[in-house]
C-alpha cells in the first residue's frame, strides 16, 4: 500500500474520530469540571498536574504510569520532552471512564455526577 492509498481513509476516520483540537478541548473541559486547570505552556505546551485530580482518578493513572506533572503535546511532532496526546493516551482515557462511570452510576462514584438527559429532552436551564 502506499500512502497516498491510504490517506484519504485515514482523514476520514480522524474527522470522524476528533482530531487534536478535539481532543485538547475535550482533556482540558474534563479536567476542568474535576476542578483542575491544563495549563497552557505556549503553542502545543501543556502541563497537566495529574497528582491535583480527585484520588481515585490520580490513583488511576498512577497505575497507568503518568504521576505527578506531565508536559503534553496534542499535535504531532511532540515538543522534546512532551508526550503526544492521542485518543488511546492513558489521560484521556481514563478522564473518560471516569467521567462515564460517574454518570452511569453517580451513587457509587466518588465524583460529582455530570448528568443525563434522556434522548430528545433538553436538560434543565440554570438561572
């Protein structure tokens, strides 16, 4: 195969998929909503400071071998010392379960739910 074959399919299944902008956007707005900041370092620099997340997610990670700060990249070629963010990264993933699990089953969750709204209705207005 060769890649000008396969890049048409592989541009699909990123669009498809969400790219990096996605997701930064979607790693920085979990992170958030546990009440912790990715820090923008400069252009594809960021800092996520792992060890001020709720414990069983920092202790989730700690198991997946990301401790404490860790320098991120979310476009490729990574910055020198950063790790690129993809969609199997274990932050991410993780930021995902976690945040699934909470909504799925918010009474055995240690974290706040973030809510379900049923297909076709619209969650309440927070005035």
């Amino acid at each position: 195969m060769k890649p000008e074959e396969v890049a048409p399919e592989w541009k699909k299944w990123r669009e498809l998929l969400g790219g990096p902008a996605e997701l930064l956007r979607f790693t920085s707005r979990a992170m958030s909503r546990l009440g912790v900041q990715l820090e923008t370092a400069n252009q594809n620099s960021y800092r996520a400071h792992l060890s001020e997340l709720p414990k069983p997610i920092a202790e989730r990670l700690v198991s997946r071998g990301l401790v404490g700060t860790i320098q991120l990249s979310f476009d490729e070629p990574p910055l020198a010392g950063h790790s690129v963010v993809t969609r199997s990264h274990p932050l991410p993933a993780t930021l995902a379960e976690s945040l699934l699990e909470g909504a799925l089953d918010p009474v055995s969750s240690p974290l706040d739910p973030i809510g379900r709204v049923a297909p076709g209705r619209r969650p309440p207005s927070r005035r």
